[in-house]
C-alpha cells in the first residue's frame, strides 16, 4: 500500500487478513477567535493523516475535551471522562482487526486524555499510539500557527479582516488562570498569540515541518510509557 486510503470507503472483505495500520485522526469544536473555524484542530489533524504513507485513514473523531472554551459560542465539549471512553473503546474495537493503531492528534487539550486511554490499551495488550500535531516554537491557540496552517488548508475559511492579536504571554504563564477560569479568564477574543501577517506560504512550511515529525515516528513506532510516539 503506497498511499493512504479512506478506511471508510473499503469494503469489509479487503481487509481480512490484512496487518494495517489505522490512523485515527482526533480533533475538537471550538472556537478559533473570530476568524477561523470551529473544526479547525480537526481540519489540521486529518490533513497530517491523509498526508502519511502505508496506513489507511478512518473517519475523525470531531469532538474532544474542550471545556476551557465553553464560554465562547459554537464551542461544543463531550469532557475528558467521556472522551477517554470513546478513545479506549475505539481501540478495543479496532483492535480486533487492524495492527496497530495511531491518533493524530489536533487538539492540545485532548492530550491528557489520548495519554491515559492509549496507556491503557497498551497495558492490554494493543499496539496503540498517539502523537500531536505539534512544531518546535508554535503560538498556542488560533495565532500565527493554526492561522497559516487553515491558509494553507482552508483558505476560504479564514476571515483574515477579522483576525486580531490574542493575549501573547507564554502559554505556561497562562495555564493557571485558565484552569481555573476558561480561555475567557486570559484572553477576551479567545486567541492566544498572533495571527497578523500569517500566510498560506507559511502554512505550507509549518505542515511540511508536522507531516515530516509524524511520518518519522511512525516510521521508528517507540511509543513512551504514555503511548506518544518519540
């Protein structure tokens, strides 16, 4: 197989017998500030997949844990709890027919719950991992990074006029009043970083940079003891 396929357009009897690896791309619903979607964090996890050799590429998982930005409108969150069962029952149910399976992960928040539900799985005995779709030096949240990458992507998704700075402070300076507070409690608009002067040729760049970080770790399959692929 030299290319990915869409796992939901093979018919079941192609794949018996088979050792695929199945790659699950798994993002979030919520919001981008005022000018990118609400699946962004979907959109860029299923382009990595898509993007990987010798694996075939199974419907998104759109919804995630997302409760820090409940307070903005569009946001839709099934919470970590739930979201963990769905990971965990996933992969027992996949497993009883694919090799291994790997999810893409879009969304920072959901990381918690991909590390504690394919730790799991590999307890159990599953050939499970995840990775995030992450580059050394990103902004946190619908800044320069996601911005260029949806231009890229998206581009008629992206309302460029309406794009605006977020709070800029480190993300790790941030992450107590969120905790505590939501997105709203740090940043207004619910942007983190910058998305002025993004562009699509940047975006170009930056996906090469995610699609080459995953394609290496599938290729070497180490997954740590919470099942990231290094």
């Amino acid at each position: 197989m030299s290319s990915p396929r869409d796992l939901a357009a093979i018919p079941s009897p192609a794949l018996e017998g088979t050792a695929l690896t199945v790659v699950v791309p798994v993002g979030s619903f919520e919001q981008h500030g005022r000018h990118l979607p609400l699946d962004t964090d979907t959109r860029i996890a299923r382009a990595v997949a898509q993007a990987l050799p010798d694996v075939v590429v199974a419907p998104a998982i759109e919804y995630g844990a997302s409760g820090e930005h409940e307070s903005f409108a569009g946001t839709i969150s099934i919470g970590a709890e739930a979201m963990e069962i769905v990971v965990v029952e996933y992969g027992r149910s996949a497993f009883r027919w694919a090799k291994r399976v790997l999810f893409v992960n879009g969304h920072g928040g959901n990381g918690p719950v991909l590390a504690k539900a394919v730790a799991l799985l590999r307890y159990e005995g599953r050939d499970a991992a995840w990775v995030p779709c992450a580059v050394p030096g990103a902004d946190a949240h619908a800044g320069h990074t996601e911005t260029s990458l949806l231009l890229h992507l998206s581009p008629d998704l992206v309302h460029m006029s309406l794009a605006e700075a977020g709070n800029l402070s480190p993300i790790s300076d941030l992450m107590p009043g969120m905790r505590s507070g939501g997105m709203v409690a740090v940043s207004q608009n619910g942007v983190l970083g910058n998305p002025v002067g993004a562009t699509a040729e940047d975006g170009a760049y930056i996906f090469g940079e995610l699609v080459g970080r995953v394609t290496d770790g599938l290729a070497r399959w180490e997954p740590g003891p919470d099942g990231r692929l290094r």
